[in-house]
C-alpha cells in the first residue's frame, strides 16, 4: 500500500527529525549547522495578507521557507528550501535548494506532491518561474539522477544554467603573529 503524501511547511518541532533526510546530500553536516540554518529560516515572521490575515507558514518574510513532503503519520520523505529572489530575466524567481525526496516504495508519489508543492509556493508569491539547483552529491548516483531529472521535466521544468562554486578559504589570521607578517 502507497502512502498519500501531504506538502507541508518544516515545523519547529520537526527541525531534528528532518536532519537524516537532509545528511542524505549533506553527510558531513553536522546536526548544529542543520539547526541553525532552520531555525533562521523558520525565525522569519510569517507574512499576512491584506486583510491582516496570515497566509500561510510557508509564506514567510523574504519568501523564505523549508516545505516537506509527508505521508499521512508525519514521517519525512522530502523537502527543500526557498527564497525569492530578482533575476535578471525572469524577474521574480523562487529559487529552491536541497530538493531532497526519498521513499523504498514510492519515489514518484513523492516527487510529485513535493514538485507541486513548489509550483504552488511559486504561484502564492507571485513568481514568474522556479530555479531548482540540485545537489552535485546526485550525480553520483546515475540512476537516481536520472530518474529525478525525469521528474523534473514531466513537471515543465528545463535545465537552464551550469552554477558554480567556488569555496572560499578562511583569510582570518590565526594568530597575532601571523597577522603582523600579513603587515
């Protein structure tokens, strides 16, 4: 039996429990980092509508927020992390991060609830198109690349962009003697 997956904002109280889904494409993360990144990003305050009403939890200050895909006894099969930003040719984008879905039995249910979960987050904020940056660590594992790529696609999306990285060193003296040499 395939469990019906439910597209719901990161709660507080779930912030550790979505910590081994997220070390799936971050093993090397650490639980304090992961808890700090979340709670920044759940710390926002949520916006209201015009009618003074909030809008919803995954509506947040910025356009920032953790959504989750969850089956029906709250366990975590997916998330990712948003914001929205000015591109220069699309205008007002939600730009998504760690898209992570996992699931034994039903990859595809999860996918889908999590993908359309971003296309109405988009919509509620008024963007005019998504940008997905997926995680290198997928490349690693083809088949898996592959089958989310398929996802991807099937719901409208097109790869657009190569994004880079470049990890910048600490340039922070270690020591004052250190620092009088830089001098």
């Amino acid at each position: 039996m395939h469990d019906i997956y439910v597209a719901k904002p990161l709660a507080r109280r779930q912030i550790d429990q979505a910590f081994p889904v997220v070390q799936t494409i971050a093993p090397d993360l650490d639980i304090e980092r992961w808890r700090e990144f979340a709670a920044a990003i759940l710390a926002a305050p949520e916006l209201e509508s015009s009618a003074g009403r909030s809008v919803g939890s995954h509506l947040r200050e910025g356009g920032r927020g953790i959504m989750t895909v969850q089956n029906s006894r709250g366990y975590i099969h997916g998330l990712f992390s948003h914001a929205v930003e000015d591109h220069l040719r699309h205008g007002r984008v939600l730009s998504v991060e760690n898209f992570i879905v996992l699931d034994l039995f039903d990859l595809d249910g999860a996918a889908d609830a999590l993908l359309g979960a971003m296309d109405k987050v988009a919509d509620d904020l008024g963007c005019a198109a998504i940008h997905t940056n997926l995680p290198d660590d997928y490349s690693s594992l083809p088949e898996y690349c592959d089958w989310l790529l398929g996802c991807f696609r099937e719901a409208g999306h097109a790869v657009e962009t190569l994004r880079l990285c470049k990890q910048m060193i600490d340039l922070t003296p270690t020591s004052p003697r250190d620092a009088a040499n830089d001098g």
